[in-house]
C-alpha cells in the first residue's frame, strides 16, 4: 500500500473527525482506513490518534503531521492540476446530486456534453429532494435551491430563480382564485407543500407591499418530491409554489395558471455545493464551471 494514500487517508480522518467518514469520504472500507493510519503510524513510531470506543482526537504528533502533510497533498495535487490543465486529461468518478427537477431538467441534459469533451470520465448522477450530507454520502458537489444549514461548506451561487404560486384552472373554478397570501390563509386553501423528515411548519415567503412576508399556509398534500407536488396540482388538488422553469411548459400552455399575484413568492437561490477543500480535484472543479455557464444561460 502507498505511503502516499497513508497519507491521504491521514489527512482525511484528521479534519472529519472519524475513521468511518473518512472512508466514505475516500470510498474505502473502514477497515481499510484503520489498516492505513495503522501503517502510517508504525512508519513513524508514533500515535497519531487516540482512540476510545466513541471518540477520536489527533495526538500533539499527530497536529505536527497534519501540517507537514497537507503540505505534500497539495504540492502533489498542484503539479497534478497543471498536468490535467496541458493534457485535458481527465479521469475518473464524479459523484453529484441535485433535487429532482433540477437535476431532471438542467443537470442530466448537459452531462452528455461533459462527457464527451472528457471521455475517461463518468458521472454519477443522484436525484433528490431530500437535503443531502457531501461528507457521509461521498458526494463531490451538490445542486440545491435555498440556503445552506452546513457554514463549513464552499457555496458557488449560480442564480436567483424566480418562483410563481399555481394551480389548475380546475382548482380555481371549484375553490376560486385567491388575490393574495392573506386569502390563501383565510380561505383555507389547499397548499401544496414539499415536507421532509424533521421539517418544521410550513411558511411560504411572498412579497408584500411592506416587504418579504411568511405566510402560516396549510394543506392535506405533502411529498418529498416537487414533481410529485406538479402532478397534484395539474390535478386540481391545490396550490404549488414551483420554480417557473419546472413548469414553463405548463404556464404556456394553461394546465398552470398563476394564483395570489399580489404577493408572489421571492425568489429563490440556486447554487452549487462543494466541500471547503484548497485540493479540489480538477474534474469537480470543471464539471462545476461546466454546469454554472449553461445552467446560468437557460433559467
């Protein structure tokens, strides 16, 4: 086994705080990640870690290390990124996710176009709604629209989507058409709304008169996937609050029409992921470039 990937895997376990995250992280078996600082340590003569049952903490020796050694991680991946740079010759996996109509209608689209101009790379694409974790998952970036809970995260924003509240002309006839945010509390509209576990009461942000306002909204309808939330409002069964380029061909062709148009919603946040990393690997940083450019250039 290399010295290098010894390492590698040191400086891993070293800033997640975990032999386990660390394998995900490197898509290694933890055994595999043990038997590495193991080697690395009779290498040294030292402890780098000590361990119990529950925690892990890096030995003084092991904060000594850690500098030297990230030191050497970077002069190597900065000689190998100017490589990558002359030849193009990028290699590899590259793990991504994004919320399902994102993912459905602007990612998968252009991932051909990436491969093709990079053939010795593959990517693996994960569609979700959910709120996913790049460390645990061993992800390499992540699409998302909102604002990140996670601050030790790089965020590379890529727009502000506009937002629109909708319904069928059939819910409109049969509920009537609410004016506003107040009406869609006060009639006891049906509300759409995206939920996942742990999520806490719904409040849509529309724009008043007097500014940014949080309507207490409420509905029978949940789902953790906003396509799902599409098809119930094509349905009649109530009002979303969608993205305009998840339902632009919906809006032209009057299946959607928009509801409570004095106070339509803010917009919202679409951005990239990535973990605050000085040695990003040259394909994420690429394929990231790659999608900024085109998706900034269709929404």
């Amino acid at each position: 086994m290399s010295y290098f990937d010894n390492i590698r895997t040191f400086v891993r376990v070293y800033e997640l705080g975990s032999m386990s995250a660390a394998g995900r992280d490197l898509r290694i078996s933890p055994a595999v990640t043990s038997s590495r600082i193991s080697q690395l340590e009779e290498r040294l003569g030292v402890r780098l870690f000590q361990r119990t049952t529950r925690s892990l903490s890096p030995t003084e020796q092991g904060k000594a290390f850690y500098r030297g050694a990230t030191e050497i991680l970077e002069a190597v991946e900065s000689a190998e990124a100017q490589i990558v740079n002359i030849t193009e010759n990028l290699k590899g996996s590259l793990y991504v996710a994004a919320p399902l109509g994102v993912g459905r209608r602007l990612i998968a689209p252009q991932v051909p176009g990436f491969l093709k101009s990079y053939p010795e790379v593959s990517v693996r694409l994960r569609l979700t709604d959910r709120k996913v974790d790049l460390t645990t998952e061993g992800l390499d970036l992540a699409f998302f629209l909102g604002q990140p809970e996670d601050s030790n995260l790089r965020i590379r924003k890529i727009a502000d989507v506009e937002r629109v509240l909708c319904a069928s002309p059939e819910y409109i006839a049969r509920r009537g058409m609410p004016d506003g945010g107040e009406a869609l509390v006060s009639e006891g509209h049906e509300c759409l709304n995206l939920r996942f576990p742990g999520a806490t009461e719904f409040r849509w942000l529309l724009k008043t008169k007097d500014g940014p306002k949080r309507f207490r909204v409420s509905g029978r309808y949940e789902s953790d996937d906003g396509d799902v939330l599409t098809d119930w409002a094509l349905a009649g069964h109530g009002v979303a609050m969608k993205p305009v380029f998840e339902i632009a061909d919906h809006l032209r062709t009057g299946a959607l029409v928009p509801v409570a148009k004095k106070t339509p919603p803010e917009p919202i946040q679409m951005a990239c992921l990535f973990t605050h990393r000085r040695r990003q690997d040259p394909k994420t940083r690429l394929f990231m470039e790659f999608m900024v450019d085109r998706i900034a250039a269709t929404i």
